[in-house]
C-alpha cells in the first residue's frame, strides 16, 4: 500500500522552501548538497514525497537552522494532525513561498526607519484596497 502524504508533509517541505529561498540558495544546490536531484527537492518541498527524519537532519544543517524551525507550531493525534491555532496565518505562508514576498520581506527588515517602514505598510493598505475596490466594481 503505497503512503500517502499530508497536510505536515506539505508545511514542513513549504518551511524548507521558505528557508532555502530566504538565503539565496537554488534547489539544485540544496540536492547536489544532499546527494539529490533537484527534482526530489522540488517534491520534497512541494508534500508529494515524505522527507525523513535523518534527511530533515542533514537539511537543517545544511540550511542552518535547529530542527524544531520545521515542527513549530505542531500539535499531536491523528485526527487533528496539523499545525496549530498559535502558529502564522495561513497567508503568512503563501506569501514566504513566492519570490516576492520573500524579497519584500527581505528588503523591509533592512529599513531602519520606523517612519518609513510605517509609510511603506500604509502604501501596501492602500494599494491593497484599490485593488479590493476595482475588483469589486
């Protein structure tokens, strides 16, 4: 009977995307690192194939971080296996896994400026509601 994966699979695999991507490294030298295609890393990040805990390890170390950087937020049992309540929005991950909310991310936290920062999120807001109401028209 072939495993199939899950909700779990798929956030841990999303938060080493969101780590390889967020230090500039490419799947193809995160797999020539792990002795992979970068195919397979392309399925590990994406919950199509399981990642093992001994391949998690190596990982981790690669990408420099503790391995509890992939399990925060976890709450045990079968049938509410899944990350919990506590842990970032929904949207917090959607927007860490593309390119430019990374480089958004990226580029903000070097800002000093508390006005300027405060500044830029008014400009998003209202960037963002523009488009609500032409949407909406």
């Amino acid at each position: 009977m072939k495993k199939s994966t899950g909700t779990i699979d798929k956030e841990i695999g999303s938060r080493v995307r969101m780590r390889r991507v967020s230090i500039g490294m490419s799947q193809e030298k995160l797999g020539d690192m792990l002795g992979l295609t970068f195919q397979q890393v392309q399925k590990y990040e994406k919950g199509m194939n399981r990642i093992s805990v001994a391949r998690l390890v190596e990982i981790a170390k690669i990408l420099n971080v503790e391995i509890g950087f992939f399990f925060d937020g976890i709450k045990g049992g079968k049938a509410e296996a899944g990350f919990s309540e506590s842990g970032a929005p929904p949207y917090v991950a959607d927007m860490m896994s593309t390119p430019e909310g990374l480089q958004l991310v990226r580029t903000f936290a070097t800002i000093k400026s508390p006005k300027v920062r405060k500044s830029i999120v008014q400009l998003v807001s209202a960037l963002a509601t523009q488009e609500e109401v032409e949407r909406s028209s």
